[in-house]
C-alpha cells in the first residue's frame, strides 16, 4: 500500500512566475523511511506543504494515507516537524507538548501520561519544566520532533530534522527514526545532510527546480554499475597489460585498481587470465561511490531549465 502518491503535482507561486513543483509524481510505501534531496529552492518544503494542505496545488492531485488531500481527514495519523520551526517561546517544553498534542486530537489525559515519555526519547526528560527560550537549537529540534510525535502518527513529515544537532545526537534521532519505521510508521525526510540520508533512507528520489530527477534505494546509487576495485598481492603490471591487451578502462586509486568491464563474462574473462599468468588476487569489490557523490552527479549534470 502506498502512504503517499502523488499524480502530476504541479505548483507555482508568484502567479506562475516560481514554479516550485512541477508535474511531481512519485509512490512511498508503508514502512519505509524516504528521503527527498536536493538543492535550496528545489522544491523540498512546498511538496509537504502541498502534501499537507498548507499551500493549494495549482494542478495534480495527490493522497496520503488513502485520503485525497483536500480532505483532512487523514491530518490526525501525521506527525508534521517544519523547517525553521517556532514555538511560543514563554511556554515550558511540557505545556508545548500539551497544546500541540491537543491541537492533533489527542485526549489529555492520554497526552499527560505520553508527555514524559516523549520527552524521554529525545533525550529531554529533564527539562520538561523549562521555559522553550532556554532551549539551544538542537533542543529545539528535539522538541520538534517530540511534537511530531506526540498524537503517535502513522506517517511523519519531517523537514531538516536534524538540522543543529550534534553528531551523537544525530545517530540517537537516526536510530529513534528507524525504530518508528520498524514499528510500522512510514517517514518522509527532507534533510541535506547526504551522510545521514545515506545511513537511513530506504528509498530517496532527488528533486530540483521543481522535477524528479532520480528515484530509487541508496543501493541503487551508490553502486557504479560494472566497476570493480582490484586488489593484487602481485601482478600489477600483468593487470596493467592485460587491460591493456582486452581495452578495459583501468585507474589507479589508492594503491588499488579500479576496472572497467562490459559484464560479468568479461571480469571472469580477466580474472582467469590474470590466474592463467599466477597474478595473486588478494580482492574484488564492486565500486561505490558516496550518496553525496551520486548528488552532485545528477544535480550538475542534468540540467532542468531554470524556472
Ligand atoms: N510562499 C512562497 N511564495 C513565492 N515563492 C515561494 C514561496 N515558498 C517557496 N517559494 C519558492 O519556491 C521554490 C521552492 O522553495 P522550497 O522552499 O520548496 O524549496 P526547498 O527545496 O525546501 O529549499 P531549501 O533546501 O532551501 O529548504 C523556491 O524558488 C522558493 O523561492
Ligand atoms: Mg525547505
């Protein structure tokens, strides 16, 4: 079942001028964590803002959760973290909570016993009583998502989560993230940090100026199709010549080699000729790449006009 879908999601701002989302269309499952990259200004926050019913979309249509989006029906299962996110600076971290989670249809005496425990799992158990203006950035970011949290949704929105917190912070909301999804909740990300998109996501599609450029597991990209690392005990020159002798593409990096070859026949082909002249091959690996390196790729590379 797809939580969220959307159909040819088309929106512009500035009567027309800004065309913030363009012909979007894409299918996340139950389940999973997704993360939406790309640059400033591609389009990231008004694709949940649409998803949400914060904006109109100029055409398209979309569901979440099974529920078209001009009807709210479904607002009460999602927990939404906006970017750059405020919150009534004189209220203590325990009264936000409470508003909030009244505000998502929560009963009271429910939110008075969940409170403490959301305040417990960011890591904040012992400042419910504080007033939010004391709170650092990475606080605040941690609140976010308590509150995000706090009507206990099947689908979670969050733009830039971890946006100021610290690196052990960062892999505790990691962690907490994939504990929801393994509880069954399906997460949408938006985040810039590739580093930790690459160690969570599920699946990631790549947006900018408004148009889908990639979709697909982190697998998926960060594999380089039909490159492998070759490492020699001995034989270098013997790789060397038989690359050569076959005209396969061979780069040094690091101390080891990296092949290119058309198939697997081909890498047999040559490693069986590297065996038949005793080379001693120590390992082959399939060559990745960083999910950043696969982001700037695309985004440099394929170049939508410009809105
Ligand atoms: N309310 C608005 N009125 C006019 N233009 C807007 C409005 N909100 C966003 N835009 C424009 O729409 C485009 C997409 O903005 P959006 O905030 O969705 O990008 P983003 O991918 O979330 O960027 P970032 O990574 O910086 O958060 C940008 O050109 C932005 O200037
Ligand atoms: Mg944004």
């Amino acid at each position: 079942m797809y939580v969220v879908e959307t159909d040819n999601l088309t929106k512009y701002y500035s009567r027309g001028k800004i065309k913030a989302l363009e012909d979007f269309t894409l299918q996340v499952e139950k389940g999973k964590i997704f993360s939406l990259l790309g640059p400033n200004g591609a389009g990231k926050t008004t694709l949940i803002k649409v998803l949400l019913g914060i904006v109109f979309p100029t055409r398209g249509s979309a569901r979440i959760l099974g529920e078209d989006i001009s009807n709210p029906g479904a607002h009460s299962r999602i927990g939404y973290l906006a970017e750059n996110h405020r919150f009534p600076e004189f209220l203590t971290a325990n009264q936000v909570l409470f508003y909030y989670g009244k505000m998502s249809g929560v009963e009271p005496a429910l939110l008075k016993e969940r409170i403490p425990q959301l305040l417990k799992l960011v890591k904040l158990e012992n400042w419910g009583d504080t007033k939010i203006r004391k709170f650092s950035k990475g606080m605040m970011q941690r609140m976010g998502l308590a509150q995000a949290l706090s009507n206990d949704p099947d689908l979670l929105f969050l733009d830039e989560p971890t946006d100021g917190i610290d690196p052990v912070g960062r892999r505790e909301i990691r962690d907490l993230l994939k504990n929801l999804r393994d509880r069954g909740k399906t997460i949408f990300l938006n985040s810039h940090l590739l580093s930790e998109v690459e160690r969570v996501s599920d699946e990631v599609a790549i947006l900018k100026n408004g148009r889908l450029l990639q979709k697909g597991t982190v697998e998926d990209m960060v594999s380089v199709k039909q490159q492998f690392t070759l490492q020699l005990a001995e034989g270098y020159d013997l790789l060397q010549a038989l690359c050569a002798e076959l005209a396969l593409p061979l780069v040094s990096q690091n101390g080891s080699f990296i092949v290119s070859v058309r198939d697997d026949a081909q890498l047999n082909h040559l490693i069986d000729k590297l065996r038949e002249r005793q080379a001693l091959i120590r390992g082959i690996v399939p060559r990745k790449i960083t999910l950043e390196d696969f982001f700037i790729e695309v985004v440099e590379e394929k170049e939508v006009a410009a809105p």
